[in-house]
C-alpha cells in the first residue's frame, strides 16, 4: 500500500509515493539517496540515524516515512549553508571529534539540536543531552569538547 | 514490516470510526517508538495504522483542582520541560526525563506510554504512588480509571479496544507531602531500570507520624506493582528510620522479578526492599526541604498572582 508524502528535505520540496511501511531511514537514504544518515541498532538506541523532524532529533529507523508528510526534515547533508560547514561542523574537524566516523552524522545532529536550544552548554548538560549517541571508538572526551568549542565557530 | 493501511483521522470520532472500520486487526499509533520495533520484529502485525499524530487538542499540560492534567498526546519531552510541571511537581518531570533518550521523549507520548503497559517503564511506579489516573475514551463516552488498577499483564490493560487515553490527571499534593522516584541503573543512563520504586508520604501536621503513604515500584512484576501491605504498616506509625526498613522488606513480598542481564530475581527481590526504603528516606527529606523553602515559597506564589492580574 503507497501513501503519496510532500514534506520539506533540507529546506528543499520533495513530493514521493512511498510504501506505508518505508522506513524514514530507508526513505531518505534508498530514495533520496541521503547516505549521510547511518542505520546501526535499528531500534532506536544508538544514535547513528539522528535527523531533526521540524527541529526536533528523532531516530529515523523509528518513523515510518508516512510520517514525514507535510514535516520539515534536516539531515546531516542539510547543515553546511552556501559551501560553508556549521560551526558544530568545523568544531568537530579542529577538535578531532570522531574516530571511524560512523556515529559523526548522528553527533553532529544531535549536537546541533543542542546547540539551537542551548549555544554554551556545560559538560553536564552535553553529557544529558548526547547520551543516547554512541560512539563505540568510545572517543566521547573529544566529542564533548567538540561541542562545548564550537561556539567559536559561530558568527 | 507487513503492509498496511495509513490513516490520518482529524479527531476523535474520525478515530473511533476507523477503528470500528478495522476492528481488532487495527493498532493506534502515536509516538511509535514502542510500536515500530514490535512491527519490525512481526510481534505485533496491524492491517491498519491509525496515525493519532493529526488528532489536535489532546495534548495541553494544565492546572486542574490543583492538579495537573495532561493530555493523552503530550509527549515525554513536552511533560519534562513543561515550566508547569517543573514547578508543581518536580518529580513528574525529573520521572519523564529518566525514559530513554531525548530522540524517544520527543515522539514517546504519554498515552501511548502507559497503553504500551511494559512494566519496565519509568512513569507508571511515580504515577501510582502520586495517584494519577486515566480518562479513557470511546464513542460511548468516557470512563476514569485509577492508575493502580490499569496494568494487567504483561503489556496489557484493562483498555478495551475502541479506548483511547484522552486524558492524564494527578490530583493535587497534600500538604506535609513528600515524593521521590529512584532509578537503579547499574548499567547504562538510557537503560530500563532494573529496579525502580516511587513513595509518596504525608505527615500529620507534627511531623511526627505518618499520616499515609503510597509506595509503587517497577521492573518487578508483569506490571508495576503498588505494595500496599507495606502501606499498611507505615499508615499511623511515627516517623522512625526502622519503620522504613521493615516497609522495605515488607515491600519484597509483593514483587515477583525474572533473572535476566540486568540481574537475578533474588537480587532484584533484595534490591526492591533497599530502594522502597531509599524512596521512603528520600520523601521524608524532600517533607524537610518542603517546609524550609516554604516562606519562600509564599513570596512567589504573590508574584504570580500579581503577574496574572496583569
């Protein structure tokens, strides 16, 4: 069963017939070919696939792409503006804030989200809000202070 | 997942019409957090999703009879940050903030929360011990059920099918009242607990006895469990450090844990009476602090009122 969907991708319009059952994660990165989002635990726990959903982070292996209709949709793909990186971004190339680099997207995502609520957040306040994004390099001291720098990098 | 219809009803009644439609083969959705991992692992199969998510109106956080009532859609993160909630009942917020991570408190709704009925969840124990209730609601009308007698079985209620959470309420706090959630978490901050325990308790105006007490804990049982013979013996007894103990162990008898990795049934079984009476201990306190913030506590209560007034 197909539901046609209009919701906004990174500030750009797109219109798609989707199965009910597709998957947000699936959606944006097997149709819109978004690979930026990574699907690890597939229930909701490790972070990987971190999107914002009208500003809000969710795990897109937890939404069902129907639920996106008429919904604003930011993924990592969507947080350079104009050729230039977020801060959150260049803070965490400087301050060397991931190891393989599978859970950066989702990091970075999350970490975004915290910064639009909270631009200088403590160490406590990163820990509360990034404890649900795992890194399993276990490089958590440079991910922190990746965010806690990068108000540096904001204009 | 199995296909599925998708639909989007605009209110109530559109909801109640298309579960009248699908019958027992269609499954309400809110959040989704819960339910998307049952789909995927084909525990639960629905022909027809019915999407709450376009239903508006039900999800206000706001004083009633001193209480508060929430709306069946709030969601975990909207009840955590709510300035109302913070103020009114610190716990209730500091309780919703303990579930999962933000990314499941955004969507996680406190409804669907306590539908899911899995007894490992954070809310019911605190809930129970404040002595929430439920408004369920089906064309026929609604019905208030306590939240001590909600939770069945193991996922389970005593919802019927056409019923759907409208309404959450915690009546009001008695004065001389204290409450405290603890959370044992050996593991990991976004863990289920392994176990947890709620008390609520009131004084006599002395301080000196116990006026009443509730007591509920979680991850113990196939539903959270309210251990009322533990109740009975704190109920008109004065307030002494070795009444808690024995409440902690009186509380033991009412669990009934499963070993698993998070611990043994006898550990979790020790762990139940330590954390009853951690609950209990941590009340009493939060009674002491209370009264000492209370002068205070008036000041402000005037800057509010003159705040309305404008």
């Amino acid at each position: 069963m197909n539901k046609k969907i209009k919701l906004r991708v990174n500030g750009k319009k797109v219109e798609a017939e989707v199965p009910t059952n597709r998957l947000m994660i699936d959606f944006l990165r097997y149709d819109l070919g978004l690979t930026g989002t990574k699907e690890g635990c597939s229930v909701g726990v490790c972070g990987a696939c971190t999107v914002l959903v009208n500003g809000d982070m969710v795990s897109a292996c937890l939404e069902l792409a129907v639920f996106a209709d008429g919904h604003d949709i930011t993924t990592v793909e969507g947080l350079a503006k104009n050729g230039e990186l977020h801060p959150v971004q260049k803070s965490f190339i400087q301050y060397g804030g991931f190891q393989c680099g599978i859970c950066t997207p989702g990091q970075v995502v999350a970490a975004k989200a915290l910064l639009d609520e909270n631009p200088r957040p403590n160490e406590e306040e990163i820990k509360d809000w990034m404890m649900g994004n795992l890194c399993r390099c276990t490089g958590y001291y440079k991910i922190i202070e990746s965010i806690q720098k990068a108000h540096q990098f904001a204009k | 997942m199995i296909p599925f219809e998708y639909r989007t009803p605009k209110n109530l009644k559109e909801v109640h019409a298309t579960l009248k439609e699908f019958g027992s083969d269609a499954k309400l959705i809110a959040g989704g957090t819960a339910l998307v991992i049952m789909m995927k692992q084909r525990l639960v199969r629905p022909t027809c999703l019915v999407s709450l998510r376009s239903v508006r109106g039900l999800n206000s956080i706001e004083l009633k009879d001193g209480g508060l009532r929430i709306g069946g859609l709030a969601t975990h993160r909207e009840v955590e940050s709510s300035a109302l909630v913070r103020r009114r009942l610190p716990l209730l917020a500091e309780t919703y903030h303990h579930v999962a991570t933000i990314r499941v408190r955004n969507r996680a709704t406190v409804g669907g929360g306590l539908a899911h009925a899995d007894p490992n969840q954070d809310p019911p124990p605190t809930l129970i011990a404040l002595g929430a209730t439920v408004k369920a609601t089906s064309p026929n009308g609604s019905r208030v059920i306590p939240l001590d007698e909600f939770f069945t079985d193991y996922y389970e209620t005593v919802l019927n099918l056409d019923e759907i959470i409208t309404e959450l309420n915690i009546p009001k706090m008695a004065t001389n009242t204290g409450a405290a959630y603890l959370k044992f978490l050996p593991r990991t901050a976004d863990d289920y607990a392994t176990v947890s325990a709620a008390a609520v308790l009131t004084l006599d105006k002395s301080h000196k006895i116990i006026h009443d007490v509730r007591i509920a804990l979680g991850s113990v049982g196939t539903t959270p469990i309210r251990a009322t013979a533990a109740e009975d013996l704190l109920r008109g007894q004065p307030v002494k450090a070795e009444a808690f103990a024995e409440a902690g162990e009186k509380a033991k008898e009412a669990v009934d844990p499963v070993s698993d990795f998070r611990g043994s049934a006898g550990y979790k079984k020790e762990m139940a009476g330590v954390f009853v009476r951690r609950a209990l201990e941590k009340a009493l306190a939060n009674i002491r602090q209370l009264a000492k913030a209370k002068p205070a506590a008036k000041t402000t209560k005037k800057t509010v009122k003159k705040r309305r007034k404008r």
